[in-house]
C-alpha cells in the first residue's frame, strides 16, 4: 500500500523535498498539503487514501468524526506540538486510529519563557524600561521582590512543569507542586487548593480537558495570597480570564504573565489588553531554534518508524481505545 502523507500543518520549511530524504525507502510517497486557509471538506478525496494524517493546531479546523470518517486507511494522527487540541482523539480511538503527540520538544523553550515571566512581574522590567526612555532615572516605584522568597505553586508537573522545577531550585525558592500523578520523588505534593492558597507566583502547566477548563476560576483566585502573580505557558482555557481581570482590578492579584488563552488570537475587547500589570506573548513560549529542531528531529523519527511497520510513540489515546 503506497504511503500517502496529509498534512494540515502548515509544513513552513519542512520542505516536500525534506519529507522525501527522511524517508528514502519510499519512492513513490504522496504528499498532500491542506493550507491553513482551504477547507478540510474539500480533501475529502485526499484523505480516503491517507496513511498518515499530520493534525491541524488550530482548533478551528479540528479533525472531528466527518473527517474522520472520511480516512478509512490511516494508521496515524501525528500532531506536530505537544497539545493535541486539534484533532478528536476520543473519537479516533473508536475508529482503530492512533493520535500521538511530540512531547517535550519545547520543554526547555518554554520553561525558560516562564522563569523569565515571573522576574519580569517581579523587578517590572517594563516600568523600568518606560521610565528610562522617557528621560527618568532612579528606582523609585520600581522597588521588586527576589525571586528566592517567593514560593512557587507548579500546577501540572509534566515535562516542562518539571523543567521550571528545576529552574526555580537554582534560584532557590521554594517550590510546590499538584498533580495528579506524583512523579518525582522528593517534591512537595499538595492538593490543588493547598497549593493555589500558598503560593506567591502560580505557574499553570496543564493540558485542556474538561476537568481543567476554567479551572483557575474566581473562586480559586479568591484563595492565591493577596498580590500574588499568576502565570500560564499552558492552555489559555484553563484560567477564566473575565475573573483572572477582576482579581487584578482588586489587586487580589499583582500580576499575570500569559502566553496562552481561551480565544488566540486575543480579541481586541479582552480585559487583559492594555494593562501594565499584564504580560501578554502571541503562544510563544516554545519558539526557538533549538525547539524546533527537536520537533523536526522527533517527527522524522517517529515517521520513520510508522512507514517501517513499527509502532508510534507517544500515543495520546490509548486508554480511549481500550475502552
């Protein structure tokens, strides 16, 4: 059966030529491309023959049982990210299909962004900034706080929740940590509420699901010390943002640092917008050279093993299916 490769990712410079040298035991691979402007109906055609499906990241062309339903043939949902948000992977399950995802890639990436959020809230770098530029001088209202006495709640602890662990032992705060399933010994592990009400920065690591959807809510909020900071490199649908503007106007919260949110791009009406106690970034925290170069490596890898009979790593739905 001749390979046939679909791709609603936007393939950038991971060129059709590129595809080819990394799988050179396949002369006869087909390629299709599905832009991030087309519609998904009108491949339908395209995907009854697809073998391996590379899954959009936009939610809003997100592969749903139609489409699903229309790749008899396909052996793999590859998501090119670490969050699968793109692609019904319950309902994949169901149908025999595989959905996997690249984790860890962006982990450092993105662990350095969070750690470099938290001392841009903590020493106002942008205040600092404003007032030199504007002809002032002198540390007036611009007195911070160390990082080192802060106590940080980590909520999500996996490979980059972990990797801002580490992070954060090096300046030697305090750090904290809830997840479901404890994963390194030694840590501090407490409940959800324990650690959101003892925390003087919380950063948020959790996938979207519906028990994390609007998980950091108005209620939890009410329970983070007063002028405490909230940070999300995350999912932006965990935190309810309405509430997370409420908490700042109060100043139940001091500041927030937020590469992720409910809606992206963030819609001009937001109250997060034009604030100076907020930190916006465009879903970039795992932006870098270094980043993409483990993606490109872990997805020639892992499509190496497919075509070659193997099974893929990092599966995302197997329990759905055995269930």
């Amino acid at each position: 059966m001749a390979e046939h490769i679909v791709s609603f990712y936007h393939l950038n410079d991971i060129t059709e030529a590129e595809l080819r040298k990394h799988l050179p035991e396949l002369p006869d691979l087909r390629i299709t491309e599905i832009g991030d402007t087309e519609d998904p109906q009108d491949y339908l055609n395209e995907l009854s023959t697809a073998t391996i499906v590379l899954a959009p990241l936009e939610k809003e062309r997100r592969i749903g049982t139609e489409l699903l339903d229309a790749m008899p043939r396909c052996r793999l949902i590859q998501s090119v990210a670490v969050g699968f948000d793109g692609v019904d992977h319950v309902a994949a399950a169901e149908r025999g299909i595989p959905v996997a995802n690249l984790p860890g890639f962006n982990a450092d990436a993105v662990a350095d962004w969070t750690v470099g959020a938290m001392l841009y809230l903590l020493r106002h770098y942008a205040a600092g900034h404003r007032k030199v530029n504007d002809g002032g001088w002198g540390p007036e209202g611009l007195r911070g706080r160390d990082l080192s006495a802060m106590r940080v709640g980590i909520l999500g602890f996996g490979n980059i929740g972990r990797a801002v662990a580490r992070r954060i032992d090096g300046f030697g705060a305090r750090v904290v940590v809830h997840d479901p399933a404890p994963s390194e010994p030694g840590r501090e592990y407490l409940s959800l509420r324990e650690t959101v009400a003892t925390s003087d920065i919380l950063t948020l690591h959790l996938p979207l699901n519906p028990t994390t959807r609007g998980l950091l809510d108005e209620e939890l909020l009410a329970t983070l010390p007063r002028g405490g900071y909230v940070v999300n490199a995350g999912r932006g649908g965990v935190i309810d943002e309405a509430a997370l503007a409420r908490a700042l106007d109060s100043g139940q919260v001091a500041g927030a640092a937020l590469d992720v949110f409910t809606e992206e791009p963030l819609p001009e009406v937001s109250p997060l917008r034009g604030r100076s106690d907020v930190l916006l970034n465009p879903h970039a925290a795992g932006v870098t050279r270094e980043a993409y170069h483990k993606l490109r490596e872990q997805l020639f890898a892992t499509l190496t093993d497919v075509v070659n009979g193997q099974e893929p790593l990092n599966v995302v739905n197997r329990t759905a299916a055995a269930g």
